[in-house]
C-alpha cells in the first residue's frame, strides 16, 4: 500500500479510486477531521489554530498571505508524505476546489518538487476523455508497489522505466534530461 497524494485534494472521486486499488489516499478531509476532533479547537468551523499560520511558515514565505499558510500548515504534512501523487488540472470547482489560486499553485509545484512518481491528467470534458482519465488512473495506480517498502528500495521505479505515458514523470527524469 503506498501513501497517494491528490491534487485538488479534497477530491472524493480521486479519493475513492485510490482507495479501491488497495493505496491509501492523503486527503484534505482527512487532515481536517483530525483538527476538528482536538479537543484545542474552541470553534470547530473555525478549525484553524493561531499556531497554523506560523506551522505554515514551513512550506510559505512570511510574505504570503496567512490563509495561504494555514491551509499548507494542513496540505504541506499530506505532500511530505507522500509516495506517490496524482494532478488533475483545470478540474471545475464542484470536482475538489481548495478556494485559493496561490495554494493550489504552491501543493502543485510541492507535489512535483518531491520527486515521487506522478501522474499528470487535464480534467476531461467529454465521456470518452472521462474513460481514457479513469484508465489513466487505474493503470498508474496497479503499477505503484503493493507495500511502501518496495517503493523507497527500488531506487530506479520501475514505474517510470515501463511507462509510455508522457503524463507520469518525476524530478529524476526531468533532471536527467536537462
């Protein structure tokens, strides 16, 4: 089972594709639910701390906006620890929205910066597009490892040397090229 970031990433429908291949999904709703439940939260909706801001320093500059910082403050840790991650672009609101152009710009470039195998897909317009996503999706996910392990001890994936997929990609091939 390898640990699966997704872009946008409260989105359900990557969510429960990943979950039906046997991954785990590093979801929003999941880090979300943890700071609801604690019990330092005097207001549940308002489920940011004063402290997430500053957590947030960690994957934003101090001149970025505070709600850009907040929402790494729960986003960053999920791309940390991330295996591997999944990108759907251009996707509509109703698909996985996080409500802040500058945060979706900056999970987007962490994702690719780490360098874990990843799958790159334009949200599809049509029917034919949805099918060919979902086979995308599939066929990326049945390549990852089954366990986490064997993922960290194959220093060349096998996963980017078999695929054809101009959409999966990491940081090693594109240094490689360059």
């Amino acid at each position: 089972m390898v640990k699966v970031a997704i872009f946008p990433p409260n989105s359900l429908i990557l969510a429960d594709l990943i979950e039906r291949k046997g991954h785990e999904v590093l979801a929003l709703q999941k880090a979300v639910r943890k700071k609801v439940k604690d019990p330092d939260i005097d207001s549940p909706p308002m489920n940011l701390t004063e402290e997430d801001p500053i957590k947030g320093l960690k994957y934003a500059a101090i001149e970025v906006p505070s709600g850009v910082r907040g929402r790494m403050s729960l986003i960053g840790p999920l791309i940390e620890e991330a295996e591997a991650a999944i990108i759907v672009e251009d996707a509509p609101f109703g698909f996985g929205c996080i409500g802040c152009a500058r945060t979706n710009e900056l999970s987007i470039f962490n994702l690719r910066k780490r360098g874990v195998p990843t799958l790159e897909l334009k949200y599809p317009k049509n029917k034919d597009e949805t099918t060919d996503m979902v086979n995308k999706i599939n066929t990326f996910l049945d390549s990852l490892p089954k366990s986490s392990e064997s993922l960290e001890s194959s220093e060349n994936s096998e996963i980017l040397e078999s695929s054809d997929s101009p959409d999966i990609s990491s940081d090693k091939e594109l240094k490689e090229d360059e």
